[in-house]
C-alpha cells in the first residue's frame, strides 16, 4: 500500500510528532501545577488562560528549536548526529520517569491555592513555559528526530503548532476535569496509570529513533 503523504513526509511521521508531543505536555511538572492553581483560585476560566497561554510560549519555544537545528544541521552534521543521540536517552529517560509515576498524589506537586485572575493567569502560563530550561531541552530532543536538511519552511511551523495546540489541548482537558469534579488527588491518580501507559509508548518511539539512526550510519 502506498503511504499517504502531507508534503514531503508520509502520515505515519505526523502521528509520530503528534503522538511524541502529547506525552510530552502530559509528563508532570510545574506547569501542571500552575493550571490546576489557577482553576481551583478562579475557576476554568482563569485556568483556560493559563492553558492557552501556556501552549502560546511553547509554540514559539518548538518554533526557535525547528529552525534552530535547520541551522545546526546545514553548518554542523557532527554537532547535530551528536544532539540526536542525547535527544534519544532523554526521551528514554521522560519514558523511565513516566513508568516509574507512582499515581499517588504527591505533596509537593499539589498546588496550594493563591490569588488569581485572568491576567495572572496568562501571565504566569506564559512565564512557566519560557523560563523552563527543559522544554528547550525537550523540544531539541524530540525535534532532532524529526527536523532534516530537506524540511520545508512549512513542516517546521507545523511541528512547532502541533506541539503548541497538543500542549494547550492537554490542559484545557486537566482544566475541564478538575473544575467539573474538583479532585486533585483523583485526577493524579488517574494520570499516574496514563503516565505508565504513555511512558511505555514513548519508550518504544524512542528506541525506534535509535533504531533509524544507526541504520543511517
């Protein structure tokens, strides 16, 4: 059967970029707490803001990576089979932390409920998102398994908005749950299961980037 294809990559790259993204903004952390901090101070609509503004800053983030490792690629192909290797075993490693998640809510990941507003909000999802080193770490690991010298000015805004609107989806999903049934500690129970899941997905894609490249080599 022939592939389908969305400009010069088959479809099965694109599920791998959405799929790559989505555990990517699952993997807990700060900006978790930020969103769910907002929705219990003010509600969904405060919290909405903090997930809109939050994959706004993570779309600029994958955009600067994507043409970034253009750059890297075209001037040091060394430099860059270097970043793909590291970029693989720190997918392995979000995989390991992601099956090692034991469900269980965690005291320090709770947020403690301050003042809000809508402004606030924006404010800090933004804030959370640009001043967190390891989203540049991500980004560079995940999209220079991805990123070629061929890439289309086109497929690089691509990535850089399907990485945008999969993180911003996933908290409009953490703010929807926990306004509509209020419960921290239920709803981290239940992302610790989807973490293991997902954490073993990731496991696999990564190793299947590992794969690709010695082949190359």
């Amino acid at each position: 059967m022939n592939e389908i294809l969305l400009g010069n990559v088959n479809l099965s790259f694109w599920v791998t970029v959405l799929l790559a993204c989505l555990l990517g903004a699952m993997s807990p952390g700060p900006s978790l707490a930020v969103v769910i901090n907002h929705t219990l101070a003010r509600g969904s609509m405060a919290g909405s803001w903090a997930a809109i503004s939050h994959g706004f800053a993570i779309t600029l983030y994958a955009a600067i990576t994507t043409f970034g490792l253009s750059v890297v690629i075209s001037n040091h192909q060394q430099i860059f089979d270097i970043i793909q290797i590291i970029g693989c075993l720190f997918l392995l490693l979000m995989a390991f932390r992601l099956l090692s998640s034991s469900g269980q809510a965690r005291e320090e990941s709770l947020p403690a409920t301050a003042l809000s507003s809508n402004i606030l909000a924006i404010r800090d999802g933004l804030a959370i998102a640009l001043f967190n080193p390891k989203i540049l770490v991500f980004f560079t690991a995940l999209f220079s398994q991805f990123v070629r010298v061929d890439s289309s000015v086109g497929e690089k805004v691509s990535l850089a908005l399907i990485a945008g609107g999969v993180d911003m989806l996933w908290y409009l999903v953490v703010v929807l749950v926990i306004s509509r049934y209020g419960s921290i500690n239920r709803f981290q129970y239940a992302s610790g299961w989807i973490n293991r899941l997902f954490g073993l997905i990731l496991a696999f894609i990564a190793v299947g980037f590992i794969v690709d490249i010695t082949q190359i080599w």
